[in-house]
C-alpha cells in the first residue's frame, strides 16, 4: 500500500508514480465523497480563475495564455493539455485569508449589547492546480498568520482544512521570474500530490502520507524511467522559456539605502495608485477593521477586508495621513515586500509570481524598477521649493468708540 510504504519513511520520499488522465475524473470524485469541495483552474469573462471543479469538463483544456506588462489574454490552442497555462488573477489567497469576513458580532435587546465571536466550521477545501511559486507564497502568509506570537484563528482553521495537489509548471509567462526568487517553477514542498502532465498521463509526486492515501483511491502504477525523464524534460521546458530576472542580491540594503533616490518619482509619475498588485498578490496581507451596523443601529458586526497600502486613507493617522502622495505609497510597497519584510519574517515577501507587472494597467514592472534603483542616482532628488507666503500689511484701525455705537443703534 502507497500509505503504508510512505509511513515507514522518516522524510518525505520521492514516490513517483503515474495515471491516465481519465482517472482525475475518480479522483476529483473521491475527494468529494471525504467531503471536499475542489477548486481549481475556470475558464471565466476571458480569463482562467480559480472555482469549483467537479470534473475534467470544468477544467480550461486545450487553452494557453499570454501575458505582458500590462496586458492577459487566453486563447485556444492546438494542444489538449489541461494545465498548459499560466497564473490568472486569482490566488488561493481569497480561500485561506478571506476578502472579507466577520470577526464579531453585538446585539442589543432588552437586557442589554450581547457580543459574540463567530465560529463557523472551516469549509473541506481541496485546492487543485497549485503552482510552485503559489506553494512558495502559501508558506510566506503561514509564516506571517502562523508562526509568529500571535496566530489567526481564521487562518489557521481555514488552512489546515485544506488538501493541495499541485502542478508543475511546463510553460513560463512574459512576466515570470520565480527561478530569481529561487522558488519554482518544479514544486519542491507544501503539497500532498505534485502533478507533471505529459501526453497522455499524469506524473504523481507524493508528499504527504495524506496524498499517498487518496491516490489509493485510483488507478496507478511506477512511472517508467522514460516517463520520468519526460517529466522532467516538461519541466525543465517552463525554465528555459523564463525571460525575466531580478538580482536579488544584497536587495534589502539596495533598497533602505536608496530612500530618497530620484528613481521613486519617476515610477510615481506613472502609478494609477489603484491597488491592482496588492490585490492579485498571493502575499500581500493587508486589511482594515471596521464597524458596521443595520439601520436600526441594534445590530452592529466588526468586519475584516482587504486594504491596500496603495489607499490613502491606509496610513492615516490621528495626525493626518503618512503616505500622502503615490511616491510615498509605491516606496513603500516596495521596499516592504522585498526589503524590510526579511526583518519581520525572515524571508521575502514576493515569489515572483509576475501577477503584479501583468495586471498593472500601466504595467509598471518591479523587476525594471529594482534595476533602476541599483543604478548610482545622477543627481540626488530635490524637493519643490515653497516659497513663503507674501507679506500682508495690515493698516492700523481706528478705535471705535462704543457709546457712539449704541447711539447709532438707537438712532436707527
């Protein structure tokens, strides 16, 4: 048995096993019958997306995509692989970490406000199609809601309810630079099944006892060495076709040392200020807290969403706002994610996904800006000069006589 070979295992094994493609249609089957909902790739409004995937009909087969700063477009194309694609807009960031969700709840009645947490049971997800630089950012926000002192119970609920069966990735996008940040596109960790499509067969990784067990539930036998070696082939296919890079080297103290480089207004002057990389970053974590109540005022919730440190209203303070112009805001976004986020958490805050340069509409590039960044200033950044305001002269009144102002009044 799969299970019982990977449990003598002290370390997770590399067991590379294979099955026909029409066996995912069991095996979609049988996670559901554990009580699992499987998400994965969708074909919706021109774009693929994560949702519900009950069978091999839902999944985008036979489509690739093409990205650019700026610029998504999916198409259909002459193979009929099911997972021949890039990253969409989606990340499995909305499931573990909700746009928005209740935190708690007051009612007032006759004796009085009655408060309440919220416990509802996490839902059974099973996320399919996971790619390696999505695995990579899944354990980047384990590390922020997890591992640090204090833990988010919704997260936690949420996260460890999931099971991940994860693809390989066996095409690069325009935007892509995960081999610069060292974390894709083969998937190395985080998963309990990692898939390799080839022709006419799924390659199975197993990583987890759990991923060993329902692999069980299907039809598989050993991968053949040339099966393997096709593999790894496919594989080494998306790393050739990768055209972007960032020197990450020494990129913190790049960054924190060059505040006040002249680069920053450049890309300020360009910025829409829009939220769009926060949003589609699998990492980012923002949020703001507010009360809500009904229109009887009895009833008030305390919501969680997501925020963007690209709003204005996101640094404001009892002092005014921090980060009042775009300068600011882009800065920093920047310096957080790939800077000062190694002295928070230890690692950084981007996986080179690319979601930010494709969907920023007018495709700003992180990696050009870092390069930009790395180059000695031409001159250093001068602020506007304010010139004081004029000099106003005021003439000296005359005294007024009160009494003559009351005789005025009563002579009127």
């Amino acid at each position: 048995m799969l299970a019982a070979s990977y449990a003598n295992h002290r370390n997770r094994i590399l067991m590379l096993r294979k099955f026909a493609k029409a066996e995912l249609n069991r095996l979609l089957a049988h996670l559901r019958s554990l009580g699992f909902t499987v998400l994965g790739p969708k074909l919706e409004d021109e774009a693929i997306v994560y949702g519900q995937v009950d069978s091999l009909a839902d999944l985008p087969r036979g489509y690739s995509d093409s990205q650019q700063p700026g610029k998504y477009r999916v198409s259909q194309a002459e193979h009929q692989f099911y997972f021949e694609f890039n990253l969409g807009p989606h990340s499995w960031k909305q499931f573990l970490f909700p746009p928005r969700v209740s935190l708690s709840t007051a009612q007032l009645d006759a004796t009085g406000w009655t408060f309440e947490t919220p416990h509802q049971p996490a839902p059974k997800l099973a996320f399919l199609g996971v790619r390696a630089c999505e695995l990579a950012a899944i354990a980047v926000q384990d590390r922020v809601f997890l591992h640090g002192p204090y833990v988010d119970p919704i997260y936690q609920a949420r996260r460890e309810a999931v099971l991940i069966i994860a693809v390989n990735c066996t095409v690069a996008a325009a935007t892509c630079f995960c081999t610069s940040m060292l974390t894709g596109p083969k998937c190395q960790a985080g998963f309990d099944l990692a898939l390799t499509e080839l022709d006419d067969c799924f390659v199975a990784e197993v990583g987890s006892q759990r991923g060993a067990e329902i692999l069980e539930a299907i039809t598989t036998e050993s991968a053949t060495p040339p099966e393997i070696e096709q593999a790894k082939v496919r594989e080494q296919g998306a790393v050739e076709q990768i055209q972007k890079s960032m020197d990450t080297t020494n990129i913190r103290n790049v960054l924190l040392d060059n505040l006040e480089h002249p680069h920053w207004d450049t890309v300020a002057e360009r910025c829409l200020s829009c939220t769009n990389c926060t949003m589609v970053c699998p990492t980012c974590f923002c949020s703001s807290v507010s009360e809500v109540a009904d229109l009887s005022g009895e009833h008030v919730q305390r919501i969680r969403q997501w925020d963007s440190c690209f709003n204005l209203d996101f640094s404001y303070t009892a002092s005014g706002t921090v980060r009042n112009d775009r300068r600011s805001r882009f800065r920093q976004w920047l310096t957080h994610k790939l800077a000062s986020w190694h002295d928070q958490f230890d690692s950084s805050g981007c996986v080179g996904c690319g979601r930010c340069i494709t969907w920023c509409p007018v495709g700003i590039d992180l990696t050009e800006e870092v390069a930009a960044l790395r180059e000695p200033p031409i001159s250093n950044r001068r602020l506007p000069v304010i010139e004081p305001p004029p000099t106003i002269c005021h003439l000296p009144r005359s005294p007024v006589d009160p009494h003559a102002a009351i005789s005025a009044e009563e002579t009127q």
